[in-house]
C-alpha cells in the first residue's frame, strides 16, 4: 500500500512540470515576434530609405508642416460676433434698394451707411390723413376742455342763484311770520312731513304786538278798523239817541234826525265789515299766505337739490367728453408718431462696421430670398453684420 501511494505523486510532479515548460516557450515565441516586428519598422524609418511612407500600411514619418483638415459634412461658417438687422416696419414692404453682399461698414459708415431702404409709398399716402386726424382730435381736446371750463362756472350760477332762492323764500317766511315763528314751523314740518299746520294756534302767536312781522301788522290793521268802526258806531248811537229826544220836543229839524240815523247804520255796517275782513284773514288769507310762503321755501330747496343733481350731471358729463377727447388726441398722437417711426425705420442705417452679409446666404431654410424686390415681413433677418474681432 506504501508503494502505490509513493508512484501516485510522482505522476503529478511530472505534470506540474510538462505545463511550466510549455508556459514558458510561449512566452519566448511572443517576445521573438515582437523583436521582428520592431526590427522591420525601425529599418522602415531610417533616413535614405527609399519611402517614408506606405498609405497602405497607414504608416507616416513625421515632420514639421501645415496640417491639412477635410471635413465632409455641409454647413455654415458664422462670425463668433455679429449684429442682425432687421425689418421693423408693419407689413410686407418690399426691398428698394440694399447695398451688395460683402459690403464692407467702416467705422465713419455706422449710422451713416444706408443698408436697406423699404418701400414707404403706403406709409407717406396715410401721414397727411393721420395729420388732419389729428388737428381734428386737438380742436376737440380744446373744445371740450373749455365746454368743462364753462360748465363748471356755470354750475356755480346755478347753485348760488338756487341757494339765494331758498334764503329769500326763508326771507319771506320771517318777514311774513317772524323769525322765531316761521323757525318753529319749519321745524315742524320737517319733523313731521305731510302733516298740516295748526292755523288757529299760529294766529295767536302771529298776534303778538311786539312781533313786527307782516301777518302781526296786518292783525293790528284789522283789529283796529274794528275798533274805530266800534267807537264810531257808539258815537253815532249815543248822537242819534239824543237827536231823537231833542226831536220829540221839536228841538231839531228831521233832516238832521236822519242823517244821525244814516250815520249809525254806516258805522254799524264799517263795524260789520271790519269784523268779516278779520275773520277772512283768519280764516282764509293768512292760511293761504303762510301755505305758500312754506311752500315756496320747500320749492326751493329742491330746486337747489335738483340744481345740484343736474350740475353734477352735467359736469359728469362734460368730463367724459374732455376725457374722450384727451383720449383720442392721445391715440391719434401716438398713431402719427407710430407712423412717422415706421417711415423712419424704412431706412436702415448701418448700426455697426463689420462686413454685410444677407442672411438667406447663411441659413438654408429661409422664407425670403434677400433681394431687391423681395418683400419682407416685420421683425423679419435682413443682414447679418459680421464683427471682426479686434
């Protein structure tokens, strides 16, 4: 069992070193090739060789030179710094004239140098309507301002004429009433609206000898015609009573009997007439002329109250219309200057030195060919400035 255990590992010693041996043979057959090929190729190189290169073999000696580059892709080339410029008039106004691709714009050109001129016959048809719009829209302006003007100084009249209406229909109250009074009665009908005036009431306040007011001195005028018209009646009574005895005893003629007897039915009928024309005036007149001296005091302050409504109306209104008008003197302003802007910009002046360059030149799927002619429309690339770098 010692025996065939001992033979068993002899066997694989003898393995182990059959594989080490081919490892290393491959080894040196790789070096070798690698000796031969460097070999051949430094032979290749060496000067006085009769060629330095084979394009076959992709093989190249190198030497100082320029280093030529060929790319076979299509494109375009652009200027690391350029300026657009560009159409700014409404439209599609065609091309006039336009200065030759390749133009060079020197630094005395900028701003100078017209590039592209844009057809402006439309824009210089519309200027002279645009311009009688416009003195048009500045009589209006001016119109409407002073119409405000006077409408406010107007507005002023109205309401102080209706203000002095209502202080002098207060004024004929007092006079009328008195002061005191004709404040007492106002306060009451404004406390109470629709409510009527207690007539019997007022009169006696109204007859007041020290009140002063037109209702009082007429009170006093009919009062004191009832008085005399009393005293003459007693007076003509107690002078024909005593005719009448002296006529008994023939003392006296009977004409004169008569004529006392007339005397004391004309101051009986004065005295008659003094009383119904006071109680006309307490019944009749001074109601009346107290409900309208009231009523022309309350008339009169609407009046004010619709005065001053209509003014502010009216001055609402003359504002909307100085309003308007400044707004369309504004708008027609700004549509003459738009216009004048858009007949400047049908020329484009240089905007910076550089080299011209039409922009269907560098990009391919363009809409418009840059020419004379061609119509463009707004915001749309002319040229292309190409900046040369300092």
């Amino acid at each position: 069992m010692i025996e065939v255990k001992n033979e068993r590992n002899h066997g694989n010693t003898l393995k182990r070193k059959s594989k080490r041996s081919r490892r290393i043979f491959l080894i040196l057959i790789g070096i070798a090739v690698v000796v031969a090929v460097g070999a051949f190729g430094f032979s290749r190189l060496m000067p006085g060789s009769s060629d330095n290169s084979n394009p076959n073999t992709g093989v190249f000696v190198v030497k100082h030179g320029n280093l030529t580059i060929s790319v076979s892709e299509s494109g375009n080339i652009k200027a690391v710094k350029s300026e657009i410029v560009k159409s700014e008039v409404e439209g599609r106004p065609s091309i006039v004239n336009i200065v030759p691709e390749g133009t060079y714009i020197t630094a005395k050109d900028v701003n100078n140098m017209v590039l592209v001129e844009l057809d402006s016959s439309q824009i210089r048809e519309q200027l002279p309507q645009r311009q009688i719009e416009l003195a048009s829209a500045e009589a209006s302006d001016t119109e409407a301002r002073e119409a405000y003007d006077i409408q406010v100084k107007q507005n002023e009249s109205d309401i102080t004429a209706a203000e002095l209406a209502v202080k002098f229909a207060m004024m004929d109250l007092q006079k009328y009433l008195g002061e005191g009074i004709a404040q007492k009665v106002i306060e009451e009908v404004d406390a109470n609206p629709g409510s009527s005036i207690d007539m019997s009431s007022l009169i006696e306040d109204v007859n007041d000898p020290n009140l002063g007011s037109e209702a009082s001195q007429k009170l006093r005028e009919l009062t004191g015609a009832i008085t005399l018209a009393q005293e003459n009646l007693e007076k003509a009574t107690y002078t024909l009573t005593w005719t009448e005895k002296l006529f008994e005893k023939r003392y006296v003629a009977e004409t004169e009997l008569k004529q006392h007897r007339l005397e004391k039915t004309r101051y009986g009928i004065e005295t008659e007439k003094a009383r119904i024309a006071l109680r006309l005036f307490e019944l009749y007149e001074f109601p009346k002329q107290v409900e309208q001296l009231l009523s022309d005091y309350n008339e009169a302050k609407r009046e004010l109250d619709r005065t001053k409504a209509r003014a502010r109306s009216q001055l609402a209104q003359a504002k909307a219309k100085r309003a308007s008008a400044e707004a369309t003197l504004a708008r027609q302003k700004e549509r003459l200057a738009k216009l004048e802007k858009q007949l400047i910009a049908c020329v484009i002046k240089a905007p910076a030195q550089g080299q011209v360059v039409y922009w269907s030149s560098t990009e391919r799927w363009t809409r418009v060919k840059i020419e004379q002619g061609a119509e463009v429309p707004e915001g749309y690339k002319i040229i292309t400035i190409r900046i040369r770098p300092k």
